[in-house]
C-alpha cells in the first residue's frame, strides 16, 4: 500500500509540473482562433503577399506531445520563404487534449 501511495504522489507530482501540455485557457472546451496580424496593421510585411499557406500542428495528451507547431515547420510545409503573417489555432479539451496549429500566410 505504501508503494501505491508513493506511485500516485510521483504521479502527481508529474502531472503538476510544467512538462506537460499546458492549455492556454481554462475552459472545458475551447477552441481559439487568433489573428496574429489584423488587415492594415504595420505587424504584416506589406512587401510581401500572402499567396501561399503553410500549416503545423502540434497535439498533447495528458503529458504526451507530439509535433511541431513552429513557424520554420510551416514556412517548409506550404513552400514558404518570405512571411507575410502569421495565424494560430489552438484546441482544449478538459486539459488532456490540445491541438495548436500555426498558420504562416506569404510567398
């Protein structure tokens, strides 16, 4: 009994610690768009235009994440070399489950 109580006090800890997917909000469910970049703003590289799409997604569940949500992953995945702006997309479920995704949006 006493290497249960051990077991679940390790798991605990594990599970509290900042290894983990940790959700960018509190909901039960919430999935969130954010527009990094608004039309007209001084954030988006206006010499540049957004003619192709490139996408990453990154997915956690409980403490397990897999993928790669980062800008380069995406600029490869759409043939991207010139970054017009960039979008992200995140998924929560009850915190055992996230799903981030960048969008990159240029030439």
């Amino acid at each position: 009994m006493k290497k249960f109580y051990l077991f679940l006090i390790a798991a605990l800890a594990l599970s509290v610690s900042a290894c983990g997917v940790i959700p960018k909000n509190t909901a039960v469910f919430a999935p969130i768009a954010v527009d990094a970049v608004s039309p007209g703003t001084e954030f988006a590289n206006q010499g540049v235009r957004p003619l192709k799409r490139g996408e990453a997604t990154q997915t956690g569940i409980v403490l397990f994440v897999t993928g790669d949500a980062s800008i380069e992953a995406a600029m490869k995945n759409g043939g991207i070399t010139k970054v017009h702006h960039v979008d992200y997309k995140t998924t929560t479920v009850f915190f055992l489950y996230t799903k981030q995704t960048t969008i990159v949006w240029g030439e």
